[in-house]
C-alpha cells in the first residue's frame, strides 16, 4: 500500500520523512496543513481525472501548483543543451539577467558532474548581448573547442561550451 504524507506527496515506504515537503520549506507538517488542500487519497485516478476535467476554469489546465515566484520569473531569452557528459540531452532555460552554471543545487544550471565548480561560471544576458564569466572555476571553461580558460567572454548563437567535463551548446531566442 501506498504511503503518503500530511500533504499528500506520495512517499516510499523506508522513507522517515517526505523530500518534497522539506525541499519547498514546510517546517512541520501537522502545523503546515492549517488551511491548505491536499489531494483525496481514496479517489482513483480515473475518479480524480473526472472531477479535474470538470472543475477547471478556462485557461488552467488542473496541474500542479506553481509557486508565486516561478509564476513572475523574468522572460527567457536562451538555452542550454548538454551534449557529452553524465546529463547528455538535458536542456536549461537562461533567463534576463544573471544565470549562474556550477554543480551546487542552488544554482541556475545544477550540472551533476564532479569536475565542475560548485558555483563555476555565470551567464548573462543584458541589452541583447550574453557573456559567459568564469567565476575562478577549478578546471576551467573553454568556449568552441579552444584550449584557452576563458575569464570573460561575449556568446553567440552555436557556441558550444565545455565546463570540466560537461559539454554544453548555446541557442539565444
């Protein structure tokens, strides 16, 4: 049988607390809870589905809630794919303004490979233009293929990008 928490996340069974609860930030559930929805547990999916179809609004398709930020992040203006490397396919939306690439979960572009920086470089995009910096990364970034660490560098539409191990190409919008 299915284990849930007091927000309705479903859980595996050996799990002592939810993961989803404490990535968003609920501090104690029982305390938590006060005032807020939770899915039925005993409906079924095709039950669920029904009164999905038939409460929705115009416009909202019944998904997942989104947070107030993530709602009014800024535009995004470019991409990222990984090409080679532990990640390969996976793509990141860049927004206006400072996007940050490196290791650590806090940043923008989270790479999980061991060779890159936790924070190792930052891409911005202002008035049109994207410049990559390497923010003292430990083994370097490298633009189209050079065997030069670049400090600072404009990007433009195709420029593949190599941090540590992780290579990576650049489309703009």
């Amino acid at each position: 049988m299915a284990k849930f928490c007091e927000n309705g996340h479903q859980m595996d069974e050996s799990w002592p607390e939810c993961p989803y609860c404490k990535r968003v930030g609920y501090r104690d559930a029982s305390t938590q809870n006060a005032g807020k929805t939770r899915p039925e547990l005993g409906a079924t999916r095709a039950e669920a589905e029904t009164k999905t179809k038939t409460a929705t609004k115009p416009g909202f398709d019944g998904g997942k809630t989104v947070l107030l930020n993530a709602a009014h992040a800024a535009p995004v203006v470019g991409w990222l794919v990984v090409m080679e490397g532990e990640e390969k396919g996976r793509d990141y939306r860049l927004r206006e303004g400072r996007n940050t690439l490196g290791a650590s979960p806090e940043a923008d572009v989270c790479l999980k490979n061991h060779t890159v920086s936790q924070i190792h470089a930052s891409l911005s995009y202002k008035d049109n233009k994207f410049v990559l910096t390497d923010l003292d990364s430990t083994n370097g970034t490298f633009v189209n293929g050079d065997d030069e660490n670049v400090a600072r560098v404009e990007l433009k539409d195709g420029d593949v990008l190599r941090l540590g191990e992780t290579t990576l190409k650049f489309k703009c919008l």
